[in-house]
C-alpha cells in the first residue's frame, strides 16, 4: 500500500502528526495528571484519623487509591 498511496504516509514524513511541541505538551498533560493524582489522595490520607487518635491510612491503602485512580484515568483518556 505504501507504493499505491504514497500520500497517505506524507504527514509522517513532514513530522505533521508527533512533533517537538506535541511531545512537549503530551509530557506536560502527564505531569500535571501524575500530580493531581498523587496530592490529591495524599491530601485525603494525611488527615484521615479516628476518634481515639490513631491514624487510619497505610502505605498500603495509599499505594492502592492511587493505583486504581491511575488505571480509571488511562481507560477514560
């Protein structure tokens, strides 16, 4: 296909599709997003206690909500 409909690889071959800027703002997007969704749980677990004093929040728990909210953010972007 690639003799048949040369026009159809062109944008690649002029870096019209993935370029220096698209890179840029795709890095961007994903540091934002990886800060969002750190801080955010972070924010919820740093001051999540009980009524005797003692703190809920494990490592493990944190790991956990940020795992699963990394996954629900891929599967809907």
């Amino acid at each position: 296909y690639s003799l048949r409909y040369p026009n159809l690889y062109r944008p690649g071959q002029l870096n019209q599709l993935f370029n220096k800027r698209k890179f840029f703002t795709c890095t961007l997007q994903g540091v934002c997003t990886s800060f969002i969704l750190f801080f955010i749980p972070y924010g919820a677990f740093m001051t999540a206690v009980r009524d005797d004093g003692a703190h809920i929040s494990d490592q493990q728990a944190f790991a956990v909500t940020i795992a699963t909210s990394l996954v629900i953010v891929v599967s809907v972007q």
